[in-house]
C-alpha cells in the first residue's frame, strides 16, 4: 500500500494530478490533499473524484490511472 494525495490545483488542461507520496513530482504540501492509503492509483483516483470531478494519474507515479 502507498499514500496517495490529489493537487488541489489542476493541470493547464483542467484535470487534479493523483500522485503517490513518493514521487519527485509532487505538488507543495498546501497545495495538496491527503487521500489516504491505497493499493493502487486507480483506487486513489475514485476517491480523489469526491473532491474533483476531473482527475488523472501522475505519468510518473501513478501510471495506472493516466489516461491523457
């Protein structure tokens, strides 16, 4: 299991990133929300959908739930 965050700020091209706490991309701490722990991205994802409507996965991190 990992931890999992959603930026609070969307991409250019309006979707909140997931990433998972490890990754060297991660947005700055008060620009992210917590999500809990996770198996994977993609159940990271579905619980990030509770605070946004458009979420995708890190390209880097969280590969299984990129989809653009």
């Amino acid at each position: 299991m990992a931890r999992y965050y959603v930026n609070r700020n969307s991409q250019l091209t309006g979707e909140h990133e997931v990433h998972k706490g490890t990754c060297h991309r991660m947005p700055k701490l008060q620009n992210r929300i917590y999500l809990g722990d996770f198996l994977d991205a993609k159940e990271a994802a579905r619980e990030a959908r509770r605070y946004f409507d458009n979420v995708d996965g890190c390209y880097y991190c969280a590969s299984e739930a990129h989809k653009k």
